[in-house]
C-alpha cells in the first residue's frame, strides 16, 4: 500500500514549500494537488496555479512523486497542457503523474464562458482529452481533428523523462469512464460511489470500493487488459473515511482498503477550517506511525 497527501495550492511559496518538504520527511509516497481556477467554498480564497505549484514543489524535494488530482477539459487544452507536463517532469526527474478527470459543473466550468455541457457531451469531451493527451506525449508531432479539440502538427519535443509518456491516473465511476482509465491509466483514481451524500464509515468506504473495483475488473475484461496491472487509488476525506482520528483508526481504515484491493490511499494535508480541517501535530503521528513495509507497500 502506498500512502499519498493532496495540499491545496492556497499558500505563499515561503509557507508552501515547508509543507511539501515536510510531507516528503513524513515518509509519503506521492503528493498532489487540485488542479482548479477557483473551487468551492473557497474561491475567494488565496489559491495558486497548479502548475507552478507543482514545479516548485519537484525542485522543493528529492523523492516523492507529485501529480495533478485532477486536470479536466473544463479549462486546459491538452496541446498547451502536454507543453507544461512534458516541462515538470524534466524539472522532477521524471517525478510526474497526471491525474485527469471528466470535470463537473460549477465555476470551473463555467469561468471562460463556454457553454454548460450535458454529463453525455463531458463524456465525449473527456474521452478526446485523454485521447489527444496520450498521442501528444508519446509522439513529437500530432496532428488531430475531433469535436471538442483540435491540433495542427502539435509538437511535444523532448518528449517525457518517462517512457513511453508521463504516467496517467484516470478518475472515474461510471462505465465510460471506467474503460478510458483501463484502456490509458497506470491508476484508476476514485472518491467514492458517486450517489453517495455524505462521508461513509471505514466498513461502507470499503463495502463501496470493492463495487467499485468489480466495474473496473469487468471495464479491463473488454478492453483485454490485466486488471491486476492498473493501480487502485482511493482519494479520501469527502466521501470515503481517511481514518485520520488516531494511529488504530488509520491503519484499520488502510488495511480494510488494502483488503478490497486498493493500493493507494490519499489523505489532505491539514488546514485550520473546513474542508479538511485538522490537528497537524495529529495527523504527523498518525502517518509517521503507519509501517508501510509491515503493511505490505512499496
């Protein structure tokens, strides 16, 4: 089992540079963060580009990977996007995933004035994004002509540190999303059942993922891929419990995913209010006290 963090890009680099150092001495595996223009509750909030964010943080440490969670179409293009990711994972050392997602409705989607696409036409929109994404990663010129997205002889030189591209973890619950991460992701991202209101128990969290996980087995059956070759990612906090009131709480919580099938489990860094509000003293005890070989990671 592997352990990773999301922290907000909402601080000053003089703050946020200790923060991603210090999750990297805590022993975590891979570090994240959102990847907005403005999100919920706090959009008028201090809140700063991901990408740079990103950068900073690969020149910040030495070890941990660091990733997007999520990028979506609702503001990138995937011609400038693959510029930018082929740039972070030189400056990391091949440190990089790409966390993509569908995006949803709400100020994200609707900052640059597009107009409010069906759950359907996000679909279709998504499955370019990622389609055109991979090619322009893996190749050094790409032309592509879609409904949602263009490119003329695109070029991506150098290309990725990674080969043959930059990995990618693909959020997704329903059944097109399913087989888009089985058909490009090393990592199938999820928060929880998608019906699901509020935060579930350690027991239901799991109950949820190994439904979860059967759709995935099943999306990889149809596209002819080992299921067991795609990372499982469980992002916690909204709906799925983090186990992060004590050191027992959180390793029955990681044991009870792991058990399902889970390999990698993401918890928010602490901040002073809500969302994710917490005791930082805590929360180093509690992830510097999980044993990560003990438990079967790596």
């Amino acid at each position: 089992m592997r352990v990773g963090v999301v922290i907000l890009p909402e601080h000053p680099w003089a703050k946020a540079r200790e923060i991603w150092q210090q999750a990297e001495a805590l022993g975590f595996d891979h570090a994240w963060t959102y990847d907005h223009l403005a999100w919920r509750s706090l959009r008028d909030s201090p809140w700063f580009g991901t990408i740079p964010t990103l950068t900073a943080a690969a020149l910040a440490t030495e070890r941990i990977r660091l990733g997007t969670l999520v990028a979506s179409p609702n503001f990138r293009h995937p011609v400038s996007l693959a510029r930018e990711l082929v740039t972070l994972d030189d400056v990391s050392g091949g440190r990089l995933t790409l966390g993509v997602g569908a995006g949803g409705p709400g100020w994200d989607a609707e900052i640059l004035g597009q107009p409010k696409f069906s759950l359907r036409a996000r679909a279709d929109r998504f499955a370019e994004f990622v389609d055109l994404l991979d090619q322009l990663l893996r190749e050094p010129e790409v032309s592509y002509s879609g409904r949602f997205y263009s490119a003329v002889e695109a070029r991506s030189y150098p290309g990725c540190v990674q080969q043959p591209r930059v990995p990618f973890a693909v959020a997704a619950t329903g059944p097109r999303g399913m087989r888009l991460a089985a058909r490009y992701a090393e990592t199938w991202v999820t928060t929880g059942e998608g019906a699901s209101r509020e935060k579930m128990s350690a027991q239901a969290s799991a109950r949820a993922l190994s439904r979860q996980i059967s759709d995935l087995e099943d999306a990889c059956a149809a596209v002819g891929r080992d299921p067991a070759s795609v990372r499982r990612l469980a992002l916690t906090g909204r709906l799925l419990a983090s186990g992060l009131a004590s050191v027992e709480e959180f390793r029955d919580t990681i044991g009870r995913y792991e058990e399902v099938g889970i390999t990698d489990v993401v918890v928010h860094w602490p901040r002073e209010d809500e969302p994710y509000a917490g005791d930082l003293e805590r929360f180093e005890r509690i992830v510097s006290s999980y044993d990560r070989q003990a438990a079967g990671g790596g």
